[in-house]
C-alpha cells in the first residue's frame, strides 16, 4: 500500500468534524468520569511511560488518528527507510540513521551495498582514538596529554554532541569538551582564551565540510595551534569528521584522525554517527555504546509494536492532531533535568528542520499545515519566565514535559522530589485550570470583602483545558538518553509522514547562504549595495557609516 490521497483527506475531514463536535472539550470532567483515563491514554516501554492523558483526545479521536495513519501509509515508509530505500526524494538518498546504532543486524542495503561493516569499522575506530586520548597514550606535539577538546561544527555537528554531553555529564571522566558553532568571533575567541594549545584537540566536524561558520573557525583554530606550536604542531592537534574525505584532505588532516559518515545520514540525525566523537572522548566507548543500544531499542519498538502500543507513532499521532487539527501552532519541551537544557535546541533543529516545508513529496504545495514552532527551556526556571503566557495566554501551545523518576543526586536530599512536584503540578495546573468561582471562593476564604474579590478574581481564572504530554524514564543515563531522542526523531518522522512532506531535506536553508556570500564584499565596503533593496541598502548605508565613527 502507499499513501492514499483520497482516503488521507477523509480521515483529516473526520478528525476535523471530531474536533469541533466528539473530542472532550472539558478535561476535568474526562477524569472524572473515566478512572482508567490515564491507563487508557498512556504507553510504556521497559521503564519509559509517554502520558497523553492531559490531551483533548478520547478512544474515537484515537481510532480516528490511527485511520489517517493507515490512508498515509506511516508503516509502509517506515519499512522503506528500514530497508535503506531512497525516501529522502528530493536528494536520492536512503535515510538510515537507524544503521548506525544497530549491532544486531547482519546486513543492511544500501544500492546494494552493505553499510553495516563500514559503520562498525568507523565505531572501531573512534573507540581506539578515544581510549587514546581518555588514557593519555595520543599527546599533543609537545608531549602533553590532552585535557581539552574544541569541537567546532554547527546545526547538526554541534547540537547533538553539545545537547548529549551536557545531558550525560555525570559519565563524563575523558577530557573536557567545548563547542564552537557560531560564525561570531565571540565564540571562538571566549572557547579557546581559558585553553592551552599544547593541551588542546580541534575536531573539525562537517558533514559537507563546506559550511562557511565551520570552515572560518577551524582556519582560526588552526593559525591559534601553529602560532603557539609552529606549523609542525597542527597535525597533532587536530581531527575530522566528515562525509567528504576529500575536502578533509585538502585542509591538512591527517587520515588516521579523520572519521567518516555516509550521505543517508542527515545532518540532524547524525549524533549516532562520527559527529558523536566528543561525546564518546567526553563518557568513553562503553557509554556511548549504551547511547546507541537504547536508540536501537526504540528502533525495534518503532519497527516492531502494532500502531496502538508504539510510542513513537502515538507521539507523532498527537502532534499531528495538535497542529494540524486542533491548529496549534507551537509547542514547547520542558525538560525537568537540568542537564537535558540543550534538548529544547536540538529539538527545535531535529523537528523545525525536518517539518517546515510547503510542499508535499512530490512538489505540490500542502494541502494543510507542516511542523510546528517548537522551543522550550528546563523546568522549573521556565516557570518563572514564560509559564504565565502557558496558562493565561490567548494562545494554547501545547507542553511537553520530561522527568526522570530518579536524579543523579540522592544525597541532596529532596531537590529532586521539589523538581517533579513542580512538573507535575504544572501539568495539572494546564489541565484543571481555575474557574472564576474557584478564584473568588479562594479570596473570599483568605478574607477579601466581596467587593474586592469580584474585582480581582478575574484576572486569577486558569482556562484550564491546555494539552500537555509527559514523558518520564528512571535516570538519565546513556541508554535513557539513546532511547529518548530515538522517540522524537521517530514521532518527526510519523508526523511527516501524515503531513505528506519529505522530513529529510531542508532547501530552506540555503536561500539566505546564498544571499550572506553575496553581501560580504558588501558589508566589507568592498562592493556596492546597489541595486538591493532600499531596506538592505539603508542597514548596509548604516554600517559603513558608523563604522568611521
Ligand atoms: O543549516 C543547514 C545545515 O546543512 C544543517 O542541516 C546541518 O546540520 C548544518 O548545516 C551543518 O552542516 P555541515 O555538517 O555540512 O557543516
């Protein structure tokens, strides 16, 4: 079977009709007069529970959703990219992270070709350098161990190592690790002022290794290694991950410390692949092999679980009722892990990256809504910053709150049972909300006269009735971390899928390269702005102007 036009825009007209009349409008009363609410409405998988009770959806809303999954063939593409087919359309490629962390297959295809040796090969590899680098046997050119890793890429070669190694930071015993990304000399200049260069491994991390932000600060890695060290030095200093081999030679590298990857992985979806190499300098090979085995387990799950019991299609199958149903426009992830402060960012590329697109699979533009704004920031400080608009705002944007049942900290005694009361609490709160009666009751019980409590109860109502979904596992650890971004790459993919866009390209990013190439000699003084528009010829006008003052 394959995606069913016909039958796809039944099933969105039904879930359409449903909203407006058949999906629960008032979620207090669906608790009440369901008990087993939350058994009926939430899934696990070994210690992994994803609970979307708190959501505006009933067992037709369900029953609806899984119809338009079956009309959108979610489980026909999802067989295709398992089997390396070239469902990344609009570049022919096969779309195979999956390969990456799977050690239990034999034989995985791609144009005929079994990748899974070449990617145990690169894994080998990394594993022997980071052990070298772990236990001091690979020095610097003076003979120094190496304390520091710069890791310098962005988008997708830095968000994923940079979200993980923060998140898994109570494993990290290798070197220390720092992320340069942005094309601002800030970054690079505020990373390597604390460090030494004796002491000090640059990996240049570059899919295409093309990308301008990541070419400029590796020159300026470098010219910081070979003025401090001498020319000689930068071979000791440096590394590469990248898929063009080639390019890495022609910048010096040499090719026992380059480490490769394959097109049909995106550059999103690469953490699995060599791009993780901080990571596994930072927790060592034996942790990120955990990493890689909980993201192959939700792989397996993803693959394997009939559409009612498998997380990641119930998780893409209530983003796609949120966003394209119910019309929200946004939603947040609120981690209650101080550690998983970089998800909401990662997040954000992995989803915003993949979804935002207006044309379908086969270039006709979209008939309904694509991917969703998503941000977010760790609970509790988001409480204290934007929750307000959450639960009184004109909008609803639906929250996605993860915890985990235990913290790496026992000895802090109840810091963490404050952190999950505080995330529970907030999804009740969305939930229940606080009727004007209830607020006024409140006042008039704290001793306000009647008068004064008409007046200020009004701006005490909590709608209520605002989605969210939690997603809770035992302890952030390797394995927990593998399996949770697995979940979401997965739920992208199912809601990609239902909105009939291809997840896997992302053209929308290379209009504004373009247009940067063409204004440097401009904003240099070098070329003149004429001929743009008067706005850009106003902002360069400025510039140059207040750059002589
Ligand atoms: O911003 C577009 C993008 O191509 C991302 O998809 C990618 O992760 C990032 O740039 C970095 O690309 P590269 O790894 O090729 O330097």
């Amino acid at each position: 079977m394959s995606r069913n036009e016909i039958e796809v825009a039944k099933a969105v007209a039904a879930l359409k009709s449903h909203w407006l009349d058949g999906a629960p409008k008032d979620m207090r009363a669906a608790f009440v007069s369901d008990p087993a609410r939350f058994s009926r409405f939430s899934l696990s998988l070994d210690d992994l529970l994803l609970d979307w009770s708190k959501c505006l959806v009933n067992d037709e809303t369900m029953r609806l959703l899984k119809n338009l999954s079956l009309a959108a063939d979610v489980e026909g593409r999802r067989a295709a990219m398992f089997a390396g087919k070239p469902i990344n359309n609009s570049e022919n490629r096969a779309v195979l992270h999956v390969a990456l962390r799977d050690s239990t297959s034999k034989e995985i295809l791609v144009d005929g070709e079994n990748v899974l040796p070449a990617v145990r090969e690169v894994l080998d590899r990394m594993a022997a350098f980071s052990g070298g680098l772990r236990d001091g046997s690979i020095k610097g050119a003076t003979g120094k161990p190496i304390a520091d890793i710069v890791n310098i890429g962005i988008g997708g070669s830095d968000l994923g190592p940079v979200m993980a190694t923060l998140a898994l930071s109570p494993y990290h015993d290798g070197p220390r690790t720092h992320f340069v990304s942005n094309i601002d000399g800030a970054h690079i200049a505020d990373t390597l002022k604390p460090l030494d260069p004796a002491t000090t491994l640059v990996i240049v991390a570059s899919k295409t290794f093309t990308t301008i932000e990541t070419m400029t600060n590796a020159q300026t890695a470098r010219r910081w290694v070979a003025e401090a060290l001498g020319e000689a030095a930068v071979g000791a200093h440096f590394a590469a991950v990248s898929t063009a081999l080639e390019k890495v030679a022609a910048f010096g590298i040499a090719p026992d410390r380059v480490f490769g990857f394959w097109d049909w992985v995106g550059g999103r979806y690469s953490i699995w692949s060599a791009i993780g190499l901080p990571l596994m300098i930072a927790v060592g090979p034996e942790n990120f092999r955990r990493f890689l085995e909980g993201a192959h387990a939700m792989d397996v799950h993803f693959r394997d679980a009939p559409v009612e019991q498998n997380l990641a299609v119930t998780l893409g199958l209530i983003g796609y009722w949120h966003r394209a149903i119910c019309d929200y426009g946004s939603h947040a992830v609120i981690p209650y892990e101080q550690r998983l402060a970089r998800l909401p960012a990662y997040l954000q590329q992995l989803d915003m990256e993949s979804n935002g697109k207006s044309v379908t699979l086969d270039g006709k533009p979209v008939s309904g809504p694509t991917g969703p704004v998503v941000w977010g920031e760790p609970g509790t400080n988001g409480q204290h910053a934007f929750f307000q608009l959450l639960h009184q705002g004109t909008d609803v944007i639906p929250v996605e709150f993860i915890a985990a049942v235990k913290g790496h900290e026992p000895h802090l005694v109840n810091q963490h049972e404050m952190l999950l009361a505080n995330c529970l609490a907030q999804s009740e709160a969305l939930m229940k909300g606080r009727t004007l009666a209830e607020a006024k009751a409140q006042l008039i019980a704290k001793g306000m006269d009647e008068t004064e409590a008409d007046r200020i109860a009004p701006h005490r109502v909590f709608s209520g009735n605002r989605p969210s979904i939690t997603i809770i596992d035992d302890l952030l650890d390797p394995y927990a971390l593998g399996r949770l971004v697995a979940l979401y790459e997965h739920r992208v993919f199912v809601e990609a899928q239902l909105f009939g866009i291809n997840a896997f390209d992302q053209w929308g990013v290379e209009l504004g390269k373009e247009l940067a190439t063409e204004l440097l000699p401009v904003v240099e003084g070098e070329k003149s702005a004429e001929g743009r528009d008067a706005s850009t010829q106003g902002l360069v006008a400025h510039l140059l102007e207040r750059r002589q003052a």
